[in-house]
C-alpha cells in the first residue's frame, strides 16, 4: 500500500509545482503532479495507472512502465512509503 510521507511538503509558485522533504525540492510535470493528487485515494501502482489512463483517454501500455517507475523513484526520494496493509 502506498501512502504519502506526512513530512513532505506541497508548494505552488508561479505555477510550477514542487515537494519539498528533507531541504530537497523536487519540482513536478504536470503529469507527476496528477500522480501525487491520486495518491490520495488510491493505494497501489495498478489503481493509480489505471485511473491516470482514464483520466488522459490512453491505454494502460502507454502509462502503465512510467507510472511504476515514478512511484519507484518516489519511494526511493523518501516522498512516498511502501507500507503493509
């Protein structure tokens, strides 16, 4: 289950989109911007790649290999936990 690290930081500036964890800030696309935002309501990988597919009318193919390396890159950051049910 993926669940987002209560320590991170969501700021807007001059809309562009940024985390901010641990003096780091990582800025987001708008496409990584609409993976945070699913991460409220959705747990796991295959739930948000499927609901980002819907939301931008592709095929799960297109989105489903960048999606997966992205939470993985969001785990590794510290910005997001991969944590038991």
């Amino acid at each position: 289950m993926l669940e987002k690290n209560i320590f991170v930081k969501y700021r807007k500036i001059k809309n562009i989109n940024y985390l901010v964890y641990n003096n780091e800030i990582f800025e987001l696309n708008e496409v990584g911007m609409k993976i945070w935002i699913l991460l409220e309501n959705y747990k796991n990988t295959k739930e948000i790649y499927t609901q980002l597919a819907k939301d931008c009318g592709v095929t799960l193919e297109t989105v489903s290999n960048d999606v997966i390396e992205y939470v993985d890159k969001l785990i590794e950051s510290g910005l997001v936990k991969n944590v038991p049910n």
